[in-house]
C-alpha cells in the first residue's frame, strides 16, 4: 500500500508519491496532473467531479460550484440537485475522485495521504480537512502546512548549505507566506502569515471591476450566467498576460460587444489595493520571524497566480531582489507533499530529512484584570509561531473573595477580547476559598505537530484536571497514545536527563577552574540555559551540539594547562540567536 501527497487547491488539486529517490506526480486517465476541484449537479446523472464540472461552470453556473475551499471550517451550504452541501462535503468529494486517480494509477491501494492545507487554516477549517479525508475513504493523521511543503521541495532540489527562505504560495483562493530555515537535514519552518481570503480570484474580480467601470457596465444588473462569463473573461485575459505584453477584454452584455485594453501597467494598478494587502503580510512575517529583508537569501514563488508578471514585478520591487521561481508554481506544493509522503513512509532516501513546523494562530487562556469585570482578554499561552510540538507553563490566581473554582477557557486567535477569538473548550478545577488573589492553579498547554492541543491544570492540593482538544475524532487506543506522548512533552529541554548531565558536567569544570576560564565557563552556563530554554528546537538542538563540543575540548586540554579561551571558530550561535526568557508575573482567572 501506498503513501501519497495531496495538494487540495482552491482552483486544482495535485497528488504525487516518491519513487526511485524523486518525487512524481500522478496523472488521471487522460494524463493531466491538474485536477479542478470542481463539483457540479447534471440532471439525471447526479454529481459530477473534476475536469467533466469545470466544463459547465460557464453554462450551468447554478448547477456548478468552486473556490469552496475558501469556506472551509464554515457553516455556507452550496444547493446542487436540491441537497445542501457542506464546504467540507465538496472537497471529499475531489478527495475521493484523486484517491481513485492514484490507486488506478499506482494499482495499489493508498494506505494514507499527506493533505497540505493554508498554513493559516484554524483549527475548524484543518478538522475539516481531515474530515474531508474520511469520508472520502484516505487516511490523513498528518496536514503539513502549503509553503512548508513548497520549502521541502525546494531544499530537494537546491542541496545548499545552510540557507534562509521565504516562500510566497499565492494560490487561487489564499495566500501563505513562510520564513524557512534550513541546516544540514532540517527544515524549519521559523513563522507564518497569509490571508485565507486573498488569492488569483480576487485578481479575477479587481479586472471584471475595471472592466465594468471603463464601460459602464453595472455589475449588479448582471444574471448569475453573465456574471460568471464575466468572470470567465477577466480570468482569460489575465492568463493571457502571463505571456503577452498586452490584451483586450470582451463580453457582450444585452446584445452590445463592449471591449477593454489591459496591459501589465494597467494590470499594476488595478491589483494595487490587493498588493497592498501583502505588503502588510510581509510586515509581520518579518516582524514575527525578528529579522529583515536582507537576511532571507532566497524568495521562492509557488502556486498558480504567482505565474503573474505583474506579482513578480511588485515583489522585486518590495524586497529588492529577483524572485525564485521553481519549475511549474502549481505543482510545487503538491511535489513537496510527495516528498513528505517519502519521509512518512520511511523511505531509505529521505528518512532522515526532518521538517519541523509552527503553531499558525496563538493559544491562550480567558482572564481577568483585578480592576475591571466586564470583559475577560486573551492571555497569550503558546504564541502564534512557536515551534511545535510547543509546551508552555503559566500560573493563574483568583479574582474574587472565597472563590471555590477557576474554570479555564482556551481560545484561538489574535484578538484581545477573548470573545473575539475561537473557542476551543473548557476545564474546572476546584481551588480553596481564600482571599482573591491568594489561591491558584498551574496551567501547562502542550500542543503537538498534529494539532492536538492537551491542556492539564493543577491546584495546591494536587488534584488534577485536563482536556485534550483534536481536530480530529479519536479513538480510545489514541487517546491513550496521544496522552502519553503529551506527557513526555510535558518535560522541558532544561529538565531532560542528558541535558542535566551536560549541565552537572559544565558546573564541575566551573567548580575545578578559576580567573577567566572560570568566567568564560559560567558564560557557556549561562549560554546553554538560555538556550534550553528559547522555546526554539533547532536552536535547543544547537546549543546541546556545540556544548558537547566545548566539553569534548575542555577534555582534550585539561591534561595540558592551556587555558580555554572561545574564539571565533568555536563560537556556536549568535548572540542574537537566543530568545531570553521573560518573567512570568501572575494572571487572574
């Protein structure tokens, strides 16, 4: 049985698999790689996938729907034969049509499918997904975020040394921005940001504006048909201009021809207000990441509507470099989720390669200030963009006299009220009736890879509450897994047995030594905690490599009397590099 990617797009959806130490994508019976993921209603033959639906969009755009992807994670419902269907519905189907593909293609069955989705899908819209997946019969433990899979592709092919990139996946419906470093094997993902509503469509609709206004043309006059010729039309021209200079656009509305020019200059400026969108994603992708433009050494451009000269130009413009573009930018993605497919299956070729990833969205806790009652904020726990699997401590005390219970709400999001995020669930605890202030509980979130966050709270006399929140349904058998692992998550870098070794170690050298020896040991000390405890694997990673290396040195010197001395050669990271850890004070539930 098989592993397979799956790049589920808004406008086509890819597969692909490894075989023979590459990655290959896998075509349907006419031999096309790109499937539409297209669903559409043909009166009595029912529901038809693919190729066969993007054919009638134009004809029956009633009976015709795309771009649900977009919607995904939401309650909008789309009519087809007279039965509602559910965003989710709508993708299983694609899903199930592109597992059929690949198991005629491969003749074997699929034993799972790597699904890559928006690295800034929530929690509904990647549960949703994976619903998607059952019902259409595939096995999807693992979703990989879209740039994330773009960045694995990349690394493939380009075998560099170390090397920092930011990947632009601008695809039909959303638009992901990733910041990726990469040394030795390891590929990680260092932040995210996009825009789950921002992509190729609207490019299609800033055009049928300007059309409609250069000619008059009131678009709310227009039938659902027309409308969606309209639409048609502005998405020909600008495919067009992947390749031309300069084109004209046409429709015929009520018997009237009525034509336009456009040009990449034209085009420029009529995706100005869209381009300044990005500008402010690259903002806080950088700021998040806490670097600048002259550190990324590559931008790689990936999905379909990065094909765009017009959004080449804008990001050469931007950042001040040329963009990178991978072979055929809407097959990119679905190459990397091949590739990964590889690393699931434990391939020989690609099993050491290690991808790691962020959480997309902050996770945090509803509280309340002393002073004020009449909203609870948002007390960031895990941060957005902390590397996963991520495992955070906080301590919460009471806000009123002789309080018997704290009860733990955990939402998702950015927002400062926490009613303005996601809900995600709830865990009471009992606390003892004191004073407001004096009774407390310890909070720890542990979030995974899989997105399953595990939240235990502990009160003064130790009695112990969690809950585990999936985007998935789990059996008891993984429920059961899931716990354990969580629990050996529960232990932090600094506590970890080797690591204390290596610290035990480094304080008897400090305890043997004196004069600057002595001085520069305690600042290796001080460098190896605060490493430990950054919050960041590859830097967690580093800092026990090259502590190692400064020990095995210590070794091999201590017979002679030289002294010890860090120099440039010997230095292990930047200083820069370390993320200092900030005192906790306490917050109120």
């Amino acid at each position: 049985m098989a592993v397979i990617g799956i790049d589920l797009g808004t406008t086509n959806s890819l597969a692909a698999y490894w075989d023979g130490g590459e990655v290959r994508l896998i075509t349907d019976e006419n031999g096309q790689t790109l499937f539409p993921s297209v669903v559409g209603y043909i009166e009595n033959e029912g529901l038809t996938v693919g190729k066969a639906a993007k054919e009638r969009l134009l004809t029956h755009g009633k009976d015709t729907v795309s771009s649900f992807k977009r919607f995904m994670g939401t309650d909008k419902t789309y009519e087809l034969g007279g039965k509602e269907y559910k965003p989710m519905e709508l993708s299983a189907m694609v899903l199930e049509r592109i597992k059929r593909n690949a198991e005629c293609f491969l003749k074997e069955e699929i034993e799972e499918a790597i699904i890559t989705v928006p690295a800034y899908f929530n929690d509904k819209q990647r549960s949703d997904t994976k619903n998607a997946a059952k019902i259409a019969g595939l096995k999807a433990d693992r979703l990989i975020n879209e740039p994330s899979a773009a960045a694995l592709a990349y690394r493939m092919k380009c075998q560099a040394d170390d090397m920092t990139l930011l990947v632009f996946d601008f695809g039909g419906g959303t638009l992901d921005l990733s910041y990726v470093e990469c040394f030795d094997n390891i590929i990680e993902i260092v932040a995210v940001a996009g825009d789950n509503y921002l992509g190729g469509d609207d490019i299609d609709r800033l055009i049928a504006q300007y059309f409609c206004r250069e000619n008059g043309i009131d678009t709310e006059g227009l039938d659902v048909g027309k409308y969606a010729e309209l639409i048609k039309a502005a998405e020909t021209v600008k495919i067009r201009l992947e390749t031309e200079k300069e084109t004209e656009m046409e429709l015929s509305v009520n018997e009237q021809i009525y034509r336009t020019a456009l040009n990449d200059d034209v085009l420029f400026e009529i995706c100005m207000p869209l381009f300044g969108k990005i500008k402010k994603l690259f903002l806080r992708i950088l700021n998040d990441a806490e670097s600048s433009v002259s550190s990324i050494d590559d931008l790689i451009m990936v999905g379909g509507s990065s094909r765009l000269s017009v959004v080449k130009r804008f990001l050469t413009e931007l950042l001040g470099k040329e963009p990178v573009v991978l072979g055929q930018t809407d097959q990119v993605v679905a190459m990397g989720a091949g590739v990964y497919a590889g690393i699931r299956s434990r391939n020989e070729d690609i099993r050491d390669m290690l991808l790691t990833d962020v959480c997309p969205f902050t996770l945090g806790i509803e509280c309340w200030h002393k002073e004020t009652s009449t909203q609870g904020y948002l007390l960031p726990t895990i941060e957005r963009n902390s590397t996963l699997p991520a495992c955070v401590h906080k301590k919460l005390v009471t806000i009123s006299d002789y309080q018997t219970e704290i009860s733990v709400k955990i939402y998702q999001g950015e927002e400062y009220y926490a009613k303005d995020n996601v809900f995600l669930g709830e865990v009471s605890i009992p606390v003892e009736p004191a004073p407001a202030g004096r009774a407390g509980i310890d909070v720890y979130f542990t979030y995974d890879i899989n997105g399953i966050l595990y939240v235990e709270v502990a009160n003064s006399q130790n009695v112990r509450r969690h809950i585990l929140l999936a985007n998935q349904k789990l059996s008891d058998a993984e429920l059961k897994k899931y716990m354990k692992d969580m629990e050996e998550l529960l232990i932090p870098p600094i506590q970890m047995k080797e690591n204390q070794e290596i610290l035990a170690e480094l304080n008897r050298y400090y305890e043997e030594s004196s004069g600057n020896l002595r001085r520069q040991l305690g600042y290796l000390i001080m460098r190896f905690e605060n490493g430990l405890q950054s919050g960041r694997n590859h830097i967690v990673r580093r800092v026990v490599e090259d502590t190692k290396r400064q020990l095995e040195l210590l070794e091999a010197r201590k017979e002679c009397e030289e002294e010890f001395l860090f120099d440039g050669e010997l230095k292990f990271y930047e200083e820069d590099d370390i993320m200092q850890e900030e005192a906790e004070g306490d917050d109120y539930e």
